[in-house]
C-alpha cells in the first residue's frame, strides 16, 4: 500500500531554474524525511521534519512540513545538474523507526 | 560511502532458486533494515532487526526471511524466486532503530530473475 504520492514523478528543466516537488497523504506522520537517489546507489538522507508547519533550509533546499503533518514540499532554488537525482520521501507513522517511501520525483537539471 | 557494505553487488538466477544477501552495518550501528526497491512498487520496507532481534516486519513475503547475527552483521534469504523478485534489494543501518533515528543506505544488490 503507497501511503504517500509524490508530484511530478518526473521533472526536466534547465540549470538556474526554480522547482518545487510534493509530497501528499492522506495519513498524518510523526516525523517525515527527505532523501536524494542517485543511480547505482542508496539513497541518502537530506533531510528530517518532525513539527507541524516546520520549514528547514539546507543551502538552495527548503523542506516544508505541512502543518497536519499529511504533506511535505521540496523547493529547490536555482537548480544545478549536481541536483540531478531521484527525490524520495518517506514518512514514520508511529514512535518506531520504520518509514513508508513516497513514489519518488526524477529530476534531470539541463546544464 | 556510507559505510555500510552489501555483497554481491549483482546476482542473476533462475526462477525456483534460493539466494542470500549479505549486509554490514556502519560501525557501531545496531539496527539493521532491509527494503527492496522495483519500478512499479517504489522502495518498500521489508523488515528491521536490532541487536539481533526482529524489531519491525513490513511487506515481506513468506518465502523470505532474515537474521541479524551476533557480529550485527545481517543476511536476507529469499527462496522461491520468482520474476518479480527481481529488484534492488538495499541494506540500511541506524544506531538505536527509533524515532529519526538517520538510517545509511548501503549501495543495495541488484537481483535478476530470469
């Protein structure tokens, strides 16, 4: 069962370009995390948000919690190709460890 | 590099047959899970261990099983392959396996069925 939805599942644009990737449910999280996928490997985190409403800034990244902690925003300011990847969400339901995977945004940032 | 290792790195069989994959935690991690990722089910959570003892289960098939052994090292054995078995299988640690705990993806084993 996919807890969480993921728009776009696929994004192009160019280098310098701005971009916003959603993250949606209908089940509300007690923490939500963001990671970034590249091919050939794991995925690695960029992210946790654990507040209702919290917005986190990791240099040209801004992650939002949505303040019924159902929903999460990436933006990513001027895009560059070493943003290129896969974006994942994935979000805890319970006190455990155990995260549920959104169904993932490529991004390809055109040089 | 997270620091977690997976072996093998590739591993093609046939249908009907048994595999073991193979994970090492980072150093000093306890907490070990296992995910399988394909293109049309995404990444899903199989099962967690900590300290040698099953923790969580998720969507993990009966002819599949797992252990975490006392070295915290773990191994994930699938039997009864099928088609769609055929997938990434990643390995990931975490120091305690609770709340936000960060979990370090290892470079997974890709799994081909034919």
């Amino acid at each position: 069962t996919q807890l969480l939805e993921q728009s776009p599942q696929f994004l192009s644009i160019q280098e310098g370009e701005n971009l916003t990737v959603y993250c949606n449910s209908s089940s509300v999280f007690s923490s939500l995390q963001w990671y970034r996928q590249e091919p050939g490997e794991g995925p690695v985190l960029l992210v946790t948000v654990v507040t209702g409403g919290e917005v986190k800034k990791l240099k040209r990244l801004t992650f939002q919690f949505g303040d019924a902690r159902k929903d999460s925003s990436l933006h990513i300011t001027a895009a560059q190709p070493g943003d290129t990847g896969l974006y994942l969400c994935a979000g805890a339901t319970g006190t455990g460890n155990q995260f549920y995977f959104g169904t993932g945004t490529s991004l390809t940032v055109i040089p | 590099d997270s620091g977690v290792t997976q072996t093998p790195k590739h591993l093609i069989t046939a249908t009907g047959q048994r595999v073991t994959l193979r994970c090492s935690p980072r150093s000093g991690d306890l907490s070990v899970y296992w995910y399988q990722q394909s293109l049309d089910q995404g990444l899903q959570f199989l099962i967690q261990y900590y300290n040698g003892e099953e923790r969580a289960k998720g969507n993990i098939l009966e002819r599949f099983s797992a252990q975490q052994f006392p070295d915290l090292h773990s191994e994930l054995n699938l039997s009864s392959l099928e088609l769609g078995d055929s997938a990434l299988y990643f390995c990931a640690s975490s120091v305690w396996g609770e709340g936000t705990d960060t979990q370090y993806f290892g470079p997974g084993t890709r799994l081909t069925v034919l």
